[in-house]
C-alpha cells in the first residue's frame, strides 16, 4: 500500500505536457542584391534583392524579416504555408505568387511539411 502511495505521489510530481522551446525564425539566404535601371513612367535606379527563407514543420514566424525595405513579390516554391496579413489568415500552396506592400508586416506558419518561400524586393 505504502508502494502505491509513493508511486502515485511520484507520478504526480512530474510534469505534464513539456513545453518545446520555440525555434528561431529561419534567417534569409540572399540570392541577388543590386541596383537596376528601370524605365518607364517613373524612370531611374531601383535597389532590387531576392531572398528565400526554408520553414520547418509546425514553424511560426510572427513577422517575417525582410532586410530590404519595399514592395514585395513572393511565391511558395515547395511546400505549403499560411500567411498572415493585417489578421487576415490565408493558406498558400506550392507555386502561389502574392504581393506585399511597401511597410506591410506578415506573419507565416508552417503546416505539417518543409516550406520554401521566396521573395523578389522592390525599393526605391
């Protein structure tokens, strides 16, 4: 009887439901970085980058770090993940293309598989 009391007091004493340390939002990798010449209505040098970032299974990011500030052009190129714009929340499946404009935050969550976003920056 004693055995049964220490063992039920044991039990009692460990922890339920672990808690997993968050992981660190995944860092840029840059592909392209420079300086075009544009043409047009509003002719003249622009900053141009192009980056992809790799989300791991059940992956949150609050808001997805940008390092070049302006409009940007996205695209899911494996995987799925989904976005978070102004509270609005909207899934976004492999080769899905969007837009997100100049100082607009996004948040993004990774579903059950790895995803890889890229992104094309604009900024004048």
């Amino acid at each position: 009887m004693i055995l049964v009391i220490l063992v039920i007091l044991g039990l009692g004493a460990m922890p339920v439901g672990l808690a997993q340390a968050p992981t660190p939002p995944p860092a840029p990798t840059q592909l392209f970085s420079g300086t075009v010449n544009v043409r047009g209505a509003r002719p003249g040098p622009v900053n141009v980058a192009a980056y992809y970032w790799v989300f791991h299974e059940q992956q949150r990011v609050a808001v997805l770090d940008v390092p070049l500030k302006g409009t940007v052009v996205l695209q899911v190129r494996t995987g799925s993940v989904t976005t978070v714009i102004g509270g609005r929340r909207q899934l976004r499946r492999e080769g899905e293309f969007w837009t997100l404009a100049a100082g607009v935050s996004m948040g993004i969550e990774s579903g059950n598989d790895t995803a890889v976003v890229e992104a094309v920056v604009v900024a004048e």
